[in-house]
C-alpha cells in the first residue's frame, strides 16, 4: 500500500514524509482576531448540524453519493473579488499583481478525511474557483507552511500570505485547494505536526472535496494538478506529488512540482536549533517536541525534555489556540534555556526509532518525479538555509530527475514565498494540459 513507507516500522529507500521547523511563516503573518477561529468553528457547527446562517454566508452543500474521506461536509462564502480587488489585496501583501486577470471566489470547505489514528476526522480547506467562465480548469494544491494558531490559516485569516497565494493562482484562471491540514482551521483537535500520512491524506482529500465542490457549479478540475508550497508545504509539495505519481487516487495525477523554501535536511535542522543556531530556535524546537511526543512519544514527562518552569506549560501552549507571538512571549529566547540537556543532546544525535523516523524526513527529494522540478529559495534566508534547496537537488539529480533551483535573492524567509510565487506563476502557464 502507497503510505505503508509512513508507519515507521521500517525505512525504504526513497521514504518521503514531512519536515518540520518553519514556523517563520506564523511569526511574520498578519495574525487573525483572537476569535476568529472559534467564530469560524461555530459557524461550521452550526452548518454541520443544519442551522445555516445567512450571516455566516453559509449554504448546505449537496449530499455526496458517499460520505466517505474526500465528501463535503459544508461550503462557506469568504471571498467574492473582482479583479481590481484580487490586485489589490495582493498588492497589500507584497506580492506581484501584474499576471492577475480574473476574479475569484473562495470558500472554506469541511470535507472528510482521516486522522493520524486512522479514524474518520474532518479537515477545512480554501477552495478558490476563478470567475472567467471556463468550465474546465487547471489544478493547483498550494500547501501552507508550519502554523501554531489555527486561527492563521487560508480558510479563516484573510490577511495570510497562504490566501494572498491561493487568490493569486486562482485569478490567473486555475482552480486551488489550499488545505488547512488536520486540527488547524475549523477542523477539531490538535494539528499532528509531522505526521506523513495525514499530511498526504489530508491534502488529497481536500483535492477530492475541491472537484466536488467545483462539480455543483459545472466546472471541472483538471487531473493534472500543479503542486507548490511554502516552507514546511515545501517538502510537503514533494510528498504530496510522489503520491499522486503513484496512483494515491484514481483521478488526480502529478502535473507539476514547485516546492518553496522548504527545510528539506530536517535532522540538520532540528540539530541547528538545538545549538541555537537557527532564529526563533526555541520555538521550532519546542513545536517539534511536543507534536512529536504526542505522534510518537518522545518522553515520559514533560520535565525529560524541558527545564521548569517551561515543563508545567510548553504543552499546552501548542494547542491551537495560541498564537505565535503568544508562545514566543512565553517560552525563553533560546533552546539552551528552555530543554534539558540531555533532550538536547537526544535531537542532536538521535537513536532508534526517532533516528528512524528523521531519517525518512530527510527524504522527501529522494526519487524520481515524472516531472520537472523547480526549486525557489533565496540566499538570505536565515531561518531556513539555502543549502536545504541544494539538498533535496542533490538528491533530485542522483535520481536522474530533472529538477532547476532559482535563487530569489538576498531576502528573508518570507520575502522568499512573496518573491517566488510570480515565478511559479510562470512555471505553471507554460505547462499545457
């Protein structure tokens, strides 16, 4: 089965999964209201057991022969932009409006899907469908990087650099699905940072719940889906394509790659934060640690990883509902103050299972793409390492796989995705399926 290489019981060649540590994303975002996302999870309540509020702006959606993983649960308006409007917001979050030439509509999608234990869950997407007319559409699956506040999402904030993407690539005339991963947007629990297979399955689903969607109003997805993210969603881009390329769904197939920015050498990474060597290092680290421990159990108690008396709180600050800035004020600036020694030591040189387990993160390039491959980063990045591109090249190429990196400049981590999404734009038109 495709995600048998996910259950970390053995590593194959080639084992694709997610990367962690780029928060930086959250950090320089606009932040949503502080109740934006609860708003957003009541009004999806409210849809999910049939009271539909016009102020909500939401509508049933229409029974799906199945209820199964990809079905739509409800479909919320957020977005109606003309295409003056769609140029302006881009341009207010510093992103080049030059190829914008529809307008869009969006809405936040809960669809079905499963969770890190296998069992049914729902998941919230941004579904953005362009107002030119076309019935048959390009598709584009844009894939977020790491997010601590679920509020901070395409689907509920509409100050996100990730909206700001979606709007982009759907004014140029594609269809997009922007998913929010589990536990993040509307959908209930806690985002299993770092779990492969729900990152997979979650992202596919939405794919399915996207054509479903688009089916109500007579339009059609194309199969061939261009995939591109930022940060972590880079080497979830990579993940993400080598699943379609082996048949994860029926329909859907691997149209593009164009992954951004991604921290695609996880275990130098991580051992970079324990040393303080990254920014904002605490942060990255203590995320890791605590999706990890309840992925996979990196320690007994708390007081094993972290020094008091972060021990008694680290936890409950990643739940969701705290946002960056929050968890930053909270936690010490430095890993050396906020983990143990020995943790540190255990991230630094890892043995067993969590050797295993970053091992296989460290793959996400390691295989051989049907497609071209265009890598985007910028040399000025300090928060992930240019040297991550050459990484995940290196791999590419030892595949035999046709793969170009474009350097974008002396710019920072998220000057990197503004920067990089015009040009992925152009990669995308000059593919014609």
């Amino acid at each position: 089965m495709i995600f048998d290489r996910f259950s970390g019981r053995s590593v194959l060649p080639g084992t694709t999964a997610l990367a962690l540590g780029c928060a930086a994303a959250v950090l320089a975002t606009a932040a949503a209201p502080a109740t934006a996302a609860t708003t957003a999870r009541a009004a999806e309540a409210g849809a999910v057991s049939g009271t539909w509020s016009a102020a909500s702006h939401s509508s049933p959606a229409k029974p799906e022969r199945s209820s199964g993983t990809g079905s739509i649960v409800s479909a919320t308006l957020v977005v109606d932009l003309d295409a003056k409007e769609v140029a302006a917001r881009l341009e207010k979050a510093g992103i080049e409006a030059a190829q914008v030439r529809y307008g869009v509509r969006a809405h936040r999608i809960v669809y079905r899907t499963r969770g890190a234990d296998g069992r049914p869950t729902t998941a919230s997407q941004l579904v953005v469908i362009p107002k030119n007319g076309k019935r048959d559409l390009q598709t584009v699956s844009w894939l977020h990087g790491t997010t601590v506040y679920r509020g901070d999402v395409a689907s509920v904030n509409d100050a996100s650099t990730d909206r700001a993407a979606a709007l982009l690539f759907a004014s140029t005339g594609r269809a997009v699905s922007a998913p929010d991963y589990l536990g993040l947007g509307v959908g209930p629990g806690t985002h299993p940072y770092g779990d492969p297979r729900t990152t997979v399955t979650a992202s596919v689903d939405a794919l399915r719940a996207a054509r479903a969607f688009a089916r109500q109003d007579r339009r059609s997805l194309g199969r061939h889906v261009l995939v591109s993210g930022f940060s972590q969603g880079g080497p979830a881009t990579m993940m993400v394509g080598r699943a379609l390329q082996e048949g994860v769904d029926p329909y859907f197939r691997l149209g593009a790659l164009a992954p951004v920015a991604g921290p695609f050498d996880l275990s130098a990474f991580e051992a970079a934060a324990a040393d303080d060597k990254v920014v904002r290092s605490s942060l990255y680290l203590a995320y890791f640690a605590t999706a990890w421990n309840r992925l996979y159990g990196l320690y007994d108690t708390p007081g094993q990883a972290f020094r008091a008396p972060y021990d008694k709180m680290v936890e409950s600050l990643f739940d969701g509902d705290h946002k960056a800035s929050e968890i930053a004020a909270a936690l010490p600036a430095t890993s050396k103050d906020l983990f143990t020694p020995e943790f540190l030591d255990k991230v630094r040189h890892p043995t067993g299972k969590l050797r295993q387990r970053m091992n296989a993160l460290d793959t996400t390039c390691d295989w051989h793409p049907d497609v071209p491959v265009h890598l985007y980063h910028a040399t000025g990045d300090k928060d992930v390492a240019f040297e991550n591109a050459r990484y995940c090249q290196r791999q590419l190429t030892a595949n035999g796989a046709v793969n170009r990196l474009t350097d974008v400049g002396d710019l920072d981590h998220n000057g990197t995705v503004r920067a990089a999404l015009p040009l992925v734009v152009r990669q995308f038109d000059a593919i014609r399926r």
